[in-house]
C-alpha cells in the first residue's frame, strides 16, 4: 500500500470506530434504562408485599380466595417484568462491551495506519493526539472492566470519547512529517505520559460525576433507576482517588520531567512560560491540591469530588483551550 492508500485506511477506520463507539453508548443507555426497570419492578414487589400479607391475613377469617390469587398473579407478573427487563440490561450489556471492544480495535487499526501514512509516530498534531489519546483511554477503560468491573462507567467513557473523536475531525490535518521542533525521541515518552495520565484522570472525573449524582439521590430519599444499580458512593469516591493517585506521578513526569527536557532541546530553555507550559502547571497544581487535601485533611465526599472535577477541567483546557485560542509555541499542535 502507499502512503496515501494508509491515509485513507486511517480515515475511513477513525470514521468507523467513531460510529461503533457511538453505538457501544447507545447500547450502554440501554442497558442501564432496562436495569431501572429492573430496579423499580423489584421495588414495586416488596411493597406489594405487605399490602398482599395483610390481604391474605384478613381474607381468612371471611374465607376469600380471590384475593389471594388476584394477589399472587399481581405479584407474578411484577416479577415477571423484573425479570424481563434484567435480561435485557444483561443482553445490551454484552452488546455495548462487544461494540467498545470492536470500536477500540478498529481505532487503533485506523492509529497505526496513520503513523504508517505520516512514516512517523501518529501523535504529532491536535486531531492524531485526540484520536491516539482516546485508543488509549478504551484501553485502560477495558483493563480496568475486567480487573475492577467498572462498566458502570461506561456512559461516560463512551460519551466522552465520541465527542472528542468527532470533535477531533474539526482539526483535521493531512498526514505528514513532522515540525523540527517535534522531530525527537522524546515526542514518544512525553505524549505517552500524558495520554496515559489523561486517561486516568478521565475515569477519576466520571467516577466524581456520578458520585456527586449518587449521594444526592440518596439524600432525597434513595437512588433509584440507574443511579440506584451504581456502586455504594463509598467505593466510587474510594476509585476516583486512586486512579487520580495513580495517574499524578505519571502526570507529574510528563509535564514537569520530560517535558522540560524536551523544550531544552527544543528551544534551549527548560521553560519559558508558554501557555501549554502554564497549564500543564495549574493541572499539576490542582491534582497536587486534590491529593494533598485528602492525605492530610482528610477530604473525602463531595468537596473532593468538585475539586477532582475542578482539576480535570483544567487538564481539558490544556488540551483544547490552549491549543484552539492561545498562540504559542505549541501552535503546531493544531
């Protein structure tokens, strides 16, 4: 194949990967609407049940059998519906997890194809960083689906990365070689650092979100539909941290250790308060703000969750904001 036959191998596997993954969401949808269902059917059940113990209780001094069985055909088909709609969430379930799997293969298909079309690693813009950056994010999102069973994050993982990839052919620039400034080795570990920190700190902000959503419903009486089928908002806050511990470190390497180095190669000068340079900085400072507060304060709950939120944010507009509206010397990124 030529080089051109890549490029268009690349287009026409990203165009497709964008519209699997927005299938795999439509079907997590699915899946967590049938498990309302579910929810409310169970819960439609057990207060049915007092009301139908009663009824018996007081039809068996009078003799009465109807109300026996209109009760436990009530019931039956309560139970019936439950059952119905649990299988469901379980079938569309499978689907979106065969989808997310099937859309990050073809993903990375259409990644390799552009770094085969450009004779170079496929990270060297705005739109190879979106693209590459979230075959990454599916990635970790599937490790950690089967290690940590977190398909419950799946909406927001599969919406997040059907927005960027769309967003992601606003800027789209052809396959070529790559800026002088960019030409190193280290193109390679600094990008990687931070796709790998991004997507961690994706899965934290999603974990925060729903958190956030969680304790609410279970303030005003109880989570119900899909906010009730979520994990106890304990073990959802308890993931946000740890993901974020996780990806801080990595975060920490390619914003202020690598990314130095490259610039002093670059441009010779470690650091020269660019616009990417700065908030790369105020993300690092915000996430060091959101570990510092829980290690030492003992943050946890909902202030913790909005400064999560609060951090990621931050890490967003590096990515778009400053590439999009403020020039500098990472304007090759658009």
């Amino acid at each position: 194949m030529t080089l051109e036959d890549w490029a268009n191998f690349s287009n026409a596997a990203i165009a497709s990967a964008t519209a699997v993954l927005a299938l795999a969401w439509l079907a997590s949808v699915a899946q967590w609407a049938f498990g309302s269902k579910a929810v409310r059917a169970e819960r439609s059940a057990r207060a049915a049940e007092p009301a139908l113990a009663g009824a018996a209780i007081s039809g068996a001094g009078s003799g009465a059998g109807s109300s026996d069985a209109s009760g436990a055909t009530t019931t039956a088909t309560t139970d019936a519906a439950a059952e119905t709609a649990e299988e469901r969430s379980d079938l569309f379930g499978r689907v979106a997890l065969s989808l997310t799997v099937l859309g990050f293969l073809v993903l990375l298909a259409g990644v390799v194809g552009r770094g085969l079309a450009a004779e170079r690693v496929p990270w060297g813009n705005m739109y190879e960083f979106a693209t590459t950056g979230i075959a990454v994010v599916l990635a970790g999102y599937l490790v950690m689906v089967v290690l940590m069973q977190v398909q419950w994050l799946a909406p927001i993982v599969l919406g997040f990365s059907v927005v960027v990839l769309g967003l992601s052919m606003t800027v789209y620039v052809p396959a070529g070689p790559l800026v002088p400034a960019l030409d190193s080795y280290w193109l390679v570990i600094h990008v990687i650092s931070a796709m790998v920190a991004g997507a961690g700190f994706l899965v934290g902000a999603g974990a925060s979100v729903l958190y956030l959503l969680r304790t609410r419903a279970d303030a005003r009486g109880g989570a119900k539909g899909y906010l009730g089928r979520l994990p106890k908002a304990a073990a959802m806050d308890q993931l946000a941290y740890r993901v974020t511990a996780f990806s801080f470190p990595v975060w920490t390497f390619a914003a202020l250790i690598s990314g130095p180095i490259w610039a002093e190669h670059a441009w010779g000068r470690p650091w020269g308060w660019d616009p990417k340079e700065v908030w790369a900085f105020i993300t690092w400072v915000a996430y060091a703000g959101y570990l510092h507060a829980r290690a030492t304060a003992g943050w946890k709950g909902r202030a913790a969750a909005i400064l999560a939120l609060i951090a990621f944010a931050t890490f967003v507009f590096n990515f778009v904001g400053v590439n999009l509206f403020f020039p500098g010397l990472h304007s090759y990124a658009k």
